[in-house]
C-alpha cells in the first residue's frame, strides 16, 4: 500500500513541480502575476505530495512492509524503533527522498515570500522557477534510478537492517539532517543568483537577499558538519575526527565556497564591487554540492558512506554539466549589469582583507577538490590505483589555514575604504604584545610543534584584534551615554547585530582552530594487553585497570564488552565500557569507543581484541587535549548567525533600506 | 589619484600572484610525494628495485601456516598473497579481531629492499555492501564463550 502511494505521490509532485516552474518561468518573462501565482500554489502543492511520499516510507518502514523494496534493503524486524525511523536516510534511495523533502520545503518557503515586495517580485519569480526546477530534477531520481518504492516479490520476513555503522550511534538521527539542511539549502542561494541573473535586479536587494539566503544553510551546514566530525570521533574507533574522506571533502568543500561567498558579498553589498566574483561563488557552491553528491552517491570513489549505484551517477553527472553550461552562458549574457560600480580606495581596507580572504577560500578549495578527484583522474588517465594520504592535505591546508585565522583578526580591525595607517598600528600593538607571551608561555610549557605553536599564537592575535571591536565600540558608548560596561557592551552588541554576529563567528573559528592544531598536534595513544584483575596500566596520569569482560545480547545485536576502571592521578574517573558489537549481517564487529570528555582532554578506549574466556583484553587508549573546543566553536558559529539574522524591533517605520541604515551609521561611528 | 590607484591595484595583482604561484609550486609537490599506490603482490614485486621505499598499499589474502605473532613485541608476522605470488609483511601492533588466515587484507607500509613489506597500516578488506558471514566462520564463535561465561 505504502509502496503505490509513494510511488503516485512522487510523480503527481513531479508533474506539478513542472508546470509550476514553467508557470514562474513564464509568468515572469512576461510579467503575468497570475501565473507566478499558480507557481506558488504548484509549490505549496509539491511540498504536500513529498510529504505524502516520506510519510509513506516512514509507514512502511516502522510496519515493516517489506514489500516495498527500500525497506527490504534497510529494514529489520530487530532494529528499535529509532534506528528504524532514521534509517530513512541510511541508504541511497532514502536519503534522496530527505534531500527532495528538504528542497520542497525549501521551495515553499521561497514561494510564501514570493510577491512581498514589489521591487524584489520578478527576482523572486524566477528564483521559485529555478527551485521548482531542482525539484523536477530529484523527484525524477526518485521516479525513476533511485525509486524506493518498488516493489519486492517474494516478500521476504525481515530484512537486514540499516548498515551497522550507522546504527551504532544516536546521533545519526541528527548529524545527516542538519548536513542535509545545509547542502540542499544552497540551492536557494543559487536560485536567487539566477533569479537576479535573469531579472537584471543586481543592486542591493539582491545582494541582501543572497547573503540571508547563504547565512541559513550556511550555519546548518557548519553545524553538519562539526556534528560529523562528532559522530566520526565517537563511533569510528580510531580516536580523530577528521579523515579528508571524499564525503567529508563533499561538505567541506561548498563550505569554503560559502564561506567566501559570505564574506565577498558584503564587499558587494557595500562596494558594489566583485560581482561576478560573487555570483561565481554562489554558482560553484551549489554545482560542489552537485558534484560532491555525485563522488560519493555514484561509486566511483570508495569511501565509508558510498552507496554505490547504476544510474544515479550518469543522472548527477548530467544535471551537473546543465547547471554549469546554463550557469556560465547566464553569466557571460549579463556580464553588462555585472559591472563594478565601486572601485578599490586603499590597499589598507577591509576590501583588501576580503580579497585575501576570497583567495585563500578558494585555494583551500581547490587543495581539497584536487586530492579528492586525483584518485579518479589517476585512474581515467594513467589505469593507477592510488590513493592520496592524508599528509597531503594537511601540509596544504594548515598554513592556508593559519593565514585564514590571521586575516580573521585583521579584516574586522580594518576600515572600509580607506585605512588610517597610524589608527590601525595602534590597534595591533596590544594583541601582538599578548600573543607574544602567549608565543613564550607555550615554549616554556614544552610546545614544539612548529604549526601548533603557529596557530595558537596567531589565534590569540586575532582574538584580541577581535575583543577591541567590541571594547573599542562599547568604550566609546559608555562614556557618550555614561552607560556600565554591560550595558554599553550589550547595546553595542544588539544595535548591530550583523557585525558582532559575524565577531561571535569567529571566535568560534578561532576556538575550533586552536581545537584542531593542539589535538591534531598532541594526540598520544598506547595499547595494552590487559588482564582481568591484574595490575593497573599506567599512562600519562592515567591509569587502567580491566575488571570483566563480558558479553550481552541486544536485540539487533551481540555485543562485547569490557569493564574498564580509569584512573586520574590516583582518583577514579569512570568505569568505562568500550564493546565491540555484532551484528547479524556484518562480517566484522563495530566497535564502540567509550570516550571521558574532560575539560583539558578527552581520554578515549577502544576494545581492540579480546581472550575468548574473558581473562584477558586488549585496549587502546588515545588521550586528545583539547578536542572538545572544536565542537564548541562549531556551535559558536551557528551562535554568531543566529545572532547577526535575530529579527530587530521594529521601532521605526520601515523603508527599503531601513535594516543597512542604522547599521552603516554604526559601523560609521565604530570608525572613527 | 587615479595614477596612485593603478599602482595600488597593480601591487595588489603582484601580491595575489604570488600568492598563486606559492600555492601551486606547494600543490604540486605535495600530491607528488602523496601519492600510495595500490599494488597487488605479484605488481609490487614486478617493480623489482623500484617499490623499494616507497609508500604503497597492497591487497591479498593472509596466506595459511604464514601468521607469527609475538605478544611480547605485539608484532605480527605473515604472508599476504594473491595465489601466485606473495609477499612478507611485518606489522606492529594487536591485529584486529577479524583477522585471519584466508581474510583479505590490506596494508599500508614501505616494501623494504630486505624483502619485507613494513606496514603501519593494517586494514580488513571488505565491502561496502552487506555480506552475510562466511561459512563456518560465524562471527558469534568469537565470542560464545563469552555468553557462557556471563550467563553462569
């Protein structure tokens, strides 16, 4: 039952989501808003039949229709409810039914604010054209190559259930969502970009109106992908976070391009400069997002999430030369309106800055997209199987990253336009002296490791640079309106929230840099057979003693488990459980690591191998210093945005312009 | 002002080339000397002198009466081997539970010129897909033991 529905919601959505975007195509070309307005309705209308089609799947998987032919890949009488309603996105099939879920809402978001304002409704119109477009494409997928509605005969009693490794933890309900919030949401951003494109709109609206648009599943992606970086520390066993795995590549990279896109457009908003440039960006975020759906959903690189199949390639493939030929054509056509109204005042701006910025982004991206594809090119050319280590990678990006962390610093401490050279020195002066004791504290303490010491020494700089973007503003304030500290402190903070949200952002980069280059740096790991009641292993200050191993059977799965009592300096920390799990279809266990987050380091057990009787275990024992801090300053991050798009009060009558003028007056006042 | 700002821009140019040409030089030398080949016993040995240390991984299965291990050293000892050809490895640490004679495996390491391939790296070759468990090597005899021990 569950199986037809799907099935006939899919392809009425389809239909519908067709004659929707040839409605808004049309409609706006000839200026017809009833048209636009039946496009919307289209949209509203898509979003229900996707709905429908979720829902069916979710139904048939928690009654365990194995009929349907999804549910007979990933389903399992024996899997708990949760795993079970999750596993909606744990092959394929499924987690391209979430992606068109998540567009459809997308769209319709898009399409209720269609007609709002008058200047903005053509842009809008074809923008709702173009999502209703990417809706077309992945309801065909999911009509046609990746159908998960099919029908399975004979109906076999039960299923394999969801791959292990991705029923091993709670927090796969969470991380791909948040992932997929953020990936599918770059579509929005692109369809505006095109929406201007093809309205001519390119002034101020439209930047506005990209830069809300990226700031969303820009902060969801951010959030994706510091909860996979979790997800992969706690369940992947090997104690890091971080493996240039060409799915992590696949998120990482649009982030980059976002990030850039981020930071230009508002060198657009302001300059009217770097237009192309911008619209660039927007374009080749999404058509990454494209292409890193592609290597990893398509098989043709090996990699923990690969779902490997047939057609589903060639189809990404294809939409992927569309959406560039269509993207570039649109570009070189309008190249007219994409002239820079502004132009370059001073090499010592904050223009400057972004530029540097927007170079490093992208050389970062390239770094990684070219390690991610050479194993595939390699291959095509030469018939070499190889693969590109990790040490690649990290030579590449950590000084890019390094020079991102300083220019984080110095680009909020410049000016626009026209740097006072003197006003600027002196603001460097005291963060540079802090670093510098910074710099000398860690030598003291032992830190060798050239590019951790680098990091942390240039972190501390640019926070400070940072902290006096705040002091400097709320000083000033304090002594205008004769205000305490917090007072002025909050209402420089709240008058504009645009710019101290984007402060707030950074600390979290600099919090999650200082994170990644102590652990990265200091991560240090031994192994021990150890015996059942037999003395306790020493560490570090740790110490660990095994009291059982025992086994337990679960209703999907057999686990193995070991007792171990850790030990800090004498005093005990936890009983901790690392297992190894077994689960019915899977040749090898999973292991579970137990992981003690302390505020200075994580210690982290993993049962290796263990004496059939019970007498003896062999555990690894990885000690990260630090690592929590790159979690937390992910949700810094997400923080700052949340903080730069809260709504203000609307004290004042609002005009068009109404949201940028208090805040140049601010940023104008901050100047001076 | 408008001669000021040409050279203003133009330092800039300079400033981003540099920049550009620094980060290619670097690209270019690191994927070049990160590169792992992937070789199958009987490819590794036909490089002759030329796998000598180099980076490689090799894929096989742990051939039978070949597994030595030394607890004391936790190092282990065999013989990985595609049926005609194979090749010593010596690797340090536990092996993971899963190995075995007869399992596919896959190192990482540096084929030594003494003939041995020194892996730091040692994987389980397995699919992506699902496989059931292979006869007469059910996963649960790992542990059945166990399950008597805990239960009593």
């Amino acid at each position: 039952m569950s199986g037809p529905l799907g099935n006939l919601a899919t392809i009425v959505a389809l239909v519908i989501a067709a004659l929707g975007a040839a409605a808004a195509f049309t409609g706006a070309a000839t200026r017809r808003p009833a048209l636009v307005a039946s496009a919307r309705n289209a949209a509203f209308a898509t979003l229900a039949l996707v709905i429908v089609a979720f829902l069916s799947m979710e139904y048939a998987l928690i009654t365990h229709d194995f009929s349907v032919k999804y549910v007979a890949q990933v389903g399992s009488r024996a899997t708990p409810l949760f795993y079970t309603i999750i596993s909606a996105w744990s092959a394929l099939e499924g987690s391209i039914l979430l992606w068109a879920l998540i567009l459809a809402t997308y769209t319709a978001i898009v399409a209720w604010r269609t007609g709002r304002q008058p200047e903005t409704e053509l842009m809008d119109s074809y923008a709702l054209g173009a999502m209703l477009t990417s809706n077309i494409f992945f309801l065909l997928l999911i009509a046609g190559p990746a159908n998960p509605f099919g029908t399975v005969s004979p109906v076999l009693a039960d299923g394999p259930g969801p791959n292990p490794l991705l029923q091993n933890h709670a927090f796969m309900g969470v991380h791909p969502p948040l992932l997929y919030i953020g990936y599918v949401g770059m579509s929005v951003p692109f369809a505006f970009a095109i929406g201007g494109l093809l309205s001519g709109n390119l002034g101020r609206d439209w930047s506005r109106t990209l830069r809300r648009w990226t700031l969303v599943p820009w902060a969801f992606l951010t959030l994706g992908i510091t909860a996979g970086a979790w997800w992969s520390y706690e369940v992947l066993g090997w104690g890091g976070f971080w493996a240039w795995d060409p799915v992590e590549n696949a998120s990482f990279m649009p982030w980059l391009t976002a990030t850039a896109f981020v930071h230009s457009v508002m060198v657009q908003e302001r300059r009217e400069m770097l237009k192309t440039w911008t619209v660039s960006l927007i374009i080749a975020t999404f058509l990454l997002t494209i292409l890193g759906t592609f290597l990893t959903r398509s098989g043709v690189i090996a990699s923990v999430h690969a779902f490997s199949e047939g057609l589903v390639g060639p189809f990404f493939l294809g939409y992927l030369g569309l959406v560039l030929l269509l993207s570039l054509v649109l570009i070189a056509w309008k190249s007219e309106h994409l002239r820079a109204a502004g132009s370059l005042d001073s090499v010592v701006s904050r223009e400057t800055a972004f530029l540097f910025n927007n170079l490093l982004f992208v050389a970062f991206t390239f770094v990684v997209l070219l390690g991610t594809m050479f194993p595939l090119l390699a291959d095509a050319i030469r018939g070499a199987k190889v693969t590109v280590g990790g040490p690649y990678f990290n030579q590449m990006t950590v000084p890019i990253g390094v020079a991102l962390v300083f220019l984080a610093g110095i680009g909020p401490a410049l000016p626009w336009r026209r740097g006072d050279g003197g006003a600027f020195s002196r603001k460097l002066v005291w963060p540079a002296g802090v670093a510098a004791l910074v710099g000398v504290m860690l030598m003291v303490a032992g830190v060798r490791h050239f590019w951790a010491w680098l990091t942390v020494v240039t972190a501390v700089f640019a926070g400070g640079l940072v902290i006096g973007e705040f002091t400097g503003p709320a000083g000033a304030r304090r002594r205008s309106h004769r205000e305490s500290w917090p007072a002025a402190l909050w209402s420089v903070m709240t008058g504009n929230r645009r710019r101290y949200g984007g402060y707030i952002a950074h600390y979290g980069v600099l919090v999650a840099a200082i994170g990644i280059a102590i652990s990265s740096a200091y991560k240090h790991e031994g192994e021990w057979n150890l015996t059942k009641g037999g003395p306790p292993q020493q560490y570090g200050a740790y110490s660990l003693q095994l009291d059982s191993v025992w086994a337990v059977k679960e209703r999907q799965r057999d686990g193995v488990i070991a007792s171990v009592q850790a030990f800090k300096n004498g005093r005990l920390i936890e009983r901790m459980e690392p297992r190894l799990n077994y689960y019915p279809m899977s040749n090898e266990p999973i292991a579970t690591p137990s992981v003690h987050e302390g505020a200075s380091e994580d210690l982290y057990l993993v049962l290796v191998a263990y004496e059939q009787d019970g007498s003896r275990a062999t555990v690894k024992a990885i000690v990260s210093p630090m690592v929590g801090w790159i979690w937390w300053g992910g949700i810094m991050i997400a923080l700052g945005v949340i903080w730069g798009l809260w709504p203000k009060r609307r004290t004042a009558p609002e005009s068009g312009d109404a949201a940028a003028g208090p805040a140049r007056e601010l940023a104008g006042s901050a100047r001076s | 002002m408008a001669k000021g700002l040409k050279g203003k821009s133009a330092g800039l140019l300079l400033g981003a080339a540099v920049v550009l040409v620094a980060l290619g030089y670097l690209i270019w030398g690191g994927i070049g000397s990160n590169l792992v080949y992937f070789y199958t016993p009987t490819e590794l040995l036909a490089k002759g002198a030329a796998a000598y240390d180099k980076s490689a991984r090799v894929g096989g299965m742990v051939e039978a009466g070949t597994v030595v291990w030394n607890a004391d050293a936790r190092e282990l000892r065999f013989g990985i081997t595609d049926g005609d050809t194979t090749v010593s490895v010596v690797s340090v640490g536990t092996p993971p539970q899963m190995f075995n004679e007869g399992q596919g495996v896959v190192v990482e390491g540096v084929y030594t010129p003494e003939h041995l391939f020194r892996s730091n790296k040692l994987m389980i070759k397995h699919s992506n897909e699902y496989r059931a468990p292979d006869p007469g090597k059910h996963p649960a005899e790992y542990y059945r033991e166990l399950f008597k021990k805990s239960a009593s």
